[in-house]
C-alpha cells in the first residue's frame, strides 16, 4: 500500500513539475512573438499646439499574419479652440509576400471640442468609428504605405480624407 502511494505521489509530482514547466515556457514563447509599435506626434506654431501618442501592440501568429490593441490621445490648441481625442483601435496585419503589407484596423475614438467664440462657448463631444483597410512597402520592421477609411463620409470631424498616408513600426 505504501508503494502504491509513493508511486502516485512520484506521478502526481512529476505531472504537477511538467505542467509548470510547460507553462513557463509557453509564457515565454507567448512574449518572444509580441511586437511593440506606435507613433508619437508633436505639432507647433504660432499659437498653435498639438500631441499625439498612440503605442500598439501586435501578436505575430506566423510570419504571414498579426494582429492586436492599439491605443490613441491627441491635443490639440489653436487659439481659442480645444480638442482631446481619446480611443482604441484593432489592428490586423497579413504580409502575403515579405516586402508587402496589408492592414485592417477598426479605430473607435472619443471626441471632445471646445471653442470661445464672441457668440459663447461652442462645446460638441462625440464618437467617431472608422475602419482602414490599407496596403504598404515593408522592410524589416518599418511598413510604409496608405489606408482607406471605408468608413468616412464628407462631414467627419476628425479627418479630412478617406486616405490617408502611414509609416508604422513594429519591434
């Protein structure tokens, strides 16, 4: 009896050592595949201001497709006029060939405006969504390319057009 427990307390042992060890190793492996990227922004000029910063992430699932979070804050002063803009974005990345990427990113924004006007103060909040689907030159780390909102329309107060140039690095 005392056998047969020592031999299932040896199994027990072994699977529970296993099971960590395998766990550590994926961990491991899990962050060996993550990419890091964003873009940061500085505008200025005579009274005029502006900031972004927007870090992502990407999980590299093969060499052929990745996809992850984005996050996204921009300031903008001019004059009297204000405007904060905060969000997230999903981005999908598929390289068919190594020089070529191809991208899909869903982006939902929170937008908030203020201006002082001789009228008042004008004030408008709102969300924005837009979906980019674009296309770029890659080498190594750096894709250069354009996106198109499919999205946009003709009165949207984020962006002025539907296309619009990139250059995105994942390390």
């Amino acid at each position: 009896m005392k056998s047969i427990a020592s031999v299932i307390l040896t199994i027990l042992f072994t699977a529970l050592f296993t099971t960590q060890s395998t766990a550590q190793f994926a961990r491991s492996n899990f962050w060996d595949r993550v990419a890091i990227g964003g873009g940061l922004g500085l505008n200025f000029g005579q009274d005029y201001f502006a900031a972004n910063i927007s870090p992502s992430a990407v999980y590299n699932f093969n060499p052929y497709f990745a996809a992850g979070p984005g996050l996204s804050y921009s300031y903008i002063k001019n004059g009297s006029y204000k405007s904060s803009i905060v969000g997230g974005s999903l981005i999908a990345l598929a390289n068919p060939l190594p020089m070529i990427q191809l991208s899909a990113e869903f982006e939902e924004l929170y937008v908030s405006q203020r201006a002082n006007l001789d009228g008042g103060t004008f004030k408008d909040e709102f969300w924005n969504s837009a979906l980019f689907l674009g296309a770029g030159y890659r080498s190594g780390p750096v894709t250069i390319g354009a996106r198109y909102n499919v999205l946009f329309k003709d009165d949207n107060l984020i962006y002025t057009s539907a296309i619009q140039p990139f250059i995105r690095f994942y390390f």
